[in-house]
C-alpha cells in the first residue's frame, strides 16, 4: 500500500473522513469528486482510504490541491489499497 500526501483546505476534512458534503457548497463537492476521482485514476485505485489527517500541525495559509486557492490547509494521508 501506498501512502499519498495532500495539502487540502481545511473545510474538506469532514466529506473526506466521514462522507458529510453538508458544509460544501456545490461547486466544493463537485471539485472534491473530481479531485478523488483523479486520484483514483492516476494511482489505479478503486479504494483510496483516509487514515489520517495531520492535526499536530496547525492549519497552514496554503495552497489547497482540490481547489487551487489559498486557504487554511492541512495535510492529508490516504492509503491506496489494491
């Protein structure tokens, strides 16, 4: 299994880890959906598993990956599964 590393805005985390879109507009859900399923295709896999999010490290002003806009990111981990 491969570990993959994202910078993401911080406002993803709940539709990532617990399946929630209620606090996305519908242009963030759209752009999280298509974010995952670049991954999905890019790293050949039907099942890419959150483990984790980097809470130790305090939000950061940052370039989110899913939207391409400055926000307070945090660093994501997912496992890629076969």
């Amino acid at each position: 299994m491969d570990n993959l590393i994202f910078t993401i805005a911080s406002h993803y985390a709940s539709a990532i880890v617990n399946g929630d879109y209620s606090g996305l507009e519908d242009h963030e859900e759209k752009e999280l959906n298509g974010f995952l399923d670049h991954l999905m295709r890019e790293f050949n896999s039907n099942d890419l598993q959150p483990t984790d999010y980097y809470l130790q490290n305090e939000p950061d002003f940052n370039r989110c990956e899913i939207s391409n806009l400055y926000a307070n990111c945090i660093q994501f981990n997912l496992i890629k599964g076969v």
